[in-house]
C-alpha cells in the first residue's frame, strides 16, 4: 500500500536513513526510532 512510499517520504523525513547508510549509530535507531526500525530493516 504505502511501500514505494515509504522507501521515500519516511526514510527522507525520518534520521532512519541515516542509520541505514551508517551503521555506527545503532543507538540512534533505538532513542529516535520505535517501531521505525523494525518496518525499516
């Protein structure tokens, strides 16, 4: 429904792209992001 979506709006709004592309910062995905990662990855 909302996937090709998603891939777009969420990941540009949302910091989650930038544990995507930086794995580093995987405590970021945890504070900034609930349920975020799990739909993500």
């Amino acid at each position: 429904m909302i996937k090709p979506t998603e891939s777009s709006s969420p990941v540009r709004r949302h910091p989650l792209n930038t544990i995507k592309k930086a794995p580093e910062r995987p405590k970021h995905n945890k504070k900034g992001a609930g349920a975020a990662p799990e739909r993500l990855f």
